[in-house]
C-alpha cells in the first residue's frame, strides 16, 4: 500500500476543494480524489446562492466570470396562481457557474498546496483494527490502495463507502428527484427577480424555479417525489398556467439530473479515522434543498476538527466526534426547524398553499419580509420575524391550515 498524505479527500466538488483549501492553508499534506477527469463536470446543480452565505464562509466577492447574475428578491406562485412578491433594497442572492465556481475553489486549493488525483474513483476504504487507514482507487484500469491518517468522505449522494465506515446512510424516502436545465428564448421575466412555482401537479414534495440569466436565457428547474422529471419539466414549460407564457418557446441548451435530500443530517457522521462532509451527510436545507452553504460551512469546521486530531495524533471517533458537535451549533437548530417546515409544505394540499400565499399577500407579510435576508439560517431568521405582527399571524394561520 503506497504512503499518500495527511488526509485524503474523497470528490473534487465544492465541500471537498473548500476542504482541502482550509487543511492545506494550515501546513496539511493532503490529497483529492475526483472520479471525472476534469472538476466541475458534470455539473448537476442550478448554483442558486445566498450572497450573506458566501461571505459567511469567505468566499465573496467571487470572480465575475464565476457569478451569472444577482437578485433583489422573489415572486412565489400558488398553484391557483395568487402572487407573493417579495423585494430588497440590494441584491440577497446570485446564480453561479457550478463548473466554474468548482474550478475556481479547487484554483484555490491547489495554490495553496493541495493534490489532485483526477480520474481517481475510490472503490472501498482501506479499515485495520477497526480505523479508517486510507482509500482503494480506480485509476484508468489499475486499483491501488493509499494509506493515510484520516478520510473525509464529500463524494456528493452516496452510501456505499458510509456503510463501510459503519454509518448510516441519508433517509431514501425523503428524496426528491430534481431536474435542471438552462434555456433560451424566455420571455417576460424580471432580470433581477428568481420565481418559484408550488403544485403538486409537477412539483409533489418540492417546487419548480425560474432564475433568468442574460440574453433571454434562464435556469428552470424543479424536483418531485414521483414521476419522471424530463416529463415534468416539459409539462411545466409547456402547460403552466403562468411558466408557460414565459417557456412555451423556450429551447433547452442542456439538461441534468440529481436527487436532492430534505430530511436533514445523517445521524452519525464520523466514525475512527472517517468524516463525512456535504450530500453525503445529507447537509442540505429541508426547505430549498440547497446545500452549499451549509456544506461549505461544515467542510470548514470538518478541516480544524482535522487539524487538531493531527497535532494530537488523535483519530478515533471520540475525538473526531468534535466536528459532529461543532456542526450542530452550526446549524442544527435551522436544520430542527426546516425539517418540520418541510413536513408541514409537505402536508399542505394545493388548496391550501393557494390559499395561505393569498392570506400572506393580503396582510402584506411581503413587508415583514423584507428583514428576512438569511436565507440559509431560517430558523433563526423565523425566530427574530416573530417580533412582527404580521409574520406571526401568517404563521398561526399556516398552521392551522396545516391541522385541517
């Protein structure tokens, strides 16, 4: 078995680059496994990000080739068409290049002194006496196997490799299949405004979007419990009420594919000589799905729990179980409240989302909202809204909506 690093990062998207950026700044010697022989492709995510999440993790402002376009706000579609817009002063939120973004953090991590091993598939994890001791990767048509003091797992959706840690993998019934492409030849749509549609019609479980870019193109997306996503999103471009008028003519540039996890994080991510970091361990939003700000947050907090194990010559889960800790206070208190915001969406007929967005435009919560700018920490953010009226009484009413 050949000697490698400190630490072997296993995928070369965003957690693991902003991982493998954070160990390399403190002197760590570690290496990146990515299956595909070029970072960023394929790229499976719309890269809808809040502006305030990025400076949170220090990585705004980004290069202006990587940022698409910015947003001011949003219009929310019931599924009977009533409208809840929803405005800032300033721009909240950006859609980025996921292939460049990726291309841009590993850009960093490398500077600053990480390994890339492209074209490199991890296989299996290297286990003796019960610790993670290193990887098994493909690369081109031989396997070889790499030791090293720990493994952090930012593979993306996966389980195999979780289960050969010894941990469980993310709750499968509460996936929702996404689909997302980029289009040309939209109409009618506000440059600086995202749209999001609800229906259970084309979007059970989640909700579709509409994020413009320039040049009359545009990301449109949605995700579902059920049914084929290619067909829904023809459906939705061609037989919504309102997307309709803005896609019918619509030609799509390319498409992708991705399940998305909405039931919070796995139970346990750590184990001896293992962290799972990112989709793997299921650090996504509940409500929006999105899960780069929270991976980017635990892949930081992933590399001190690193470094310190490191000077200490420490790797077993109880040490390692600091990062799972440390996570927590992160955002755990968030991830409690938008797993029972999704059950409550979840549970919500279209009768009634229609009606609780005509409740909200009718009280004007459009303007308690306007203080809503966290998107990534809402429950925080929900906690600081009940101080208003109007927040609070939109709530009471939901969720008396959601006991009928």
């Amino acid at each position: 078995m050949e000697a490698l690093s400190d630490v072997a990062v296993i995928g070369g998207g965003p957690c693991g680059s902003f991982m493998a950026l954070n160990l390399a700044r403190h002197g760590i010697k570690v290496t990146v496994f990515e299956e595909h022989g070029e970072i960023g492709v394929p790229s499976h995510c719309a890269g809808h990000l809040s502006i305030s999440g990025l400076k949170r993790v220090g990585l705004y402002p980004l290069p202006a080739k990587v940022v698409e376009n910015t947003f001011r706000g949003a219009v929310f579609h019931s599924p009977q068409g009533n409208e809840l817009r929803v405005c800032f002063s300033s721009p909240v939120t950006c859609v980025v290049s996921r292939v460049l973004l990726d291309k841009h953090i590993a850009e960093m991590a490398k500077k600053a002194g990480a390994r890339y091993s492209l074209d490199s598939r991890v296989e299996s994890l290297v286990i003796g006496d019960g610790f993670v001791k290193g990887v098994s990767a493909k690369q081109g048509e031989a396997t070889k196997s790499f030791s090293t003091k720990i493994v952090a797992d930012a593979e993306g959706i996966s389980s195999g490799l979780l289960r050969q840690a010894g941990l469980l993998s993310l709750d499968c019934s509460r996936l929702v299949n996404g689909v997302e492409a980029e289009v040309e030849g939209v109409r009618n749509v506000e440059s600086d405004m995202v749209e999001v549609f609800f229906g259970r019609g084309f979007a059970l479980g989640f909700f579709a979007w509409l994020m413009p870019l320039d040049d009359g193109k545009a990301k449109v997306g949605l995700a579902a419990k059920t049914r084929n996503p290619r067909e829904l999103l023809r459906d939705f471009m061609l037989k919504h009420s309102i997307a309709s008028a803005k896609l019918r003519d619509a030609r799509i540039l390319r498409t992708a594919f991705h399940p998305i996890t909405l039931g919070g994080p796995i139970p346990k991510t750590y184990s001896d000589g293992f962290l799972a970091v990112g989709d793997v361990a299921s650090h996504v939003k509940p409500t929006t799905g999105g899960g780069l700000v929270w991976g980017l947050g635990c892949s930081r907090i992933a590399a001190e729990v690193i470094v310190e194990s490191l000077r200490k010559g420490d790797f077993s889960s109880v040490f390692l179980s600091e990062y799972q800790k440390r996570c927590d206070r992160f955002m755990g208190f968030d991830t409690r409240v938008m797993v029972q915001m999704r059950k409550m969406l979840d549970a919500l007929s279209d009768k009634q989302v229609d009606e609780a967005l005509r409740f909200c435009a009718k009280i004007g919560l459009n303007k308690s909202l306007e203080g809503f700018n966290d998107i990534d920490f809402q429950g925080r953010s929900i906690l600081h809204a009940l101080g208003s009226p109007r927040m609070l009484t939109a709530l009471l009413y939901s969720f008396y909506l959601y006991l009928l």
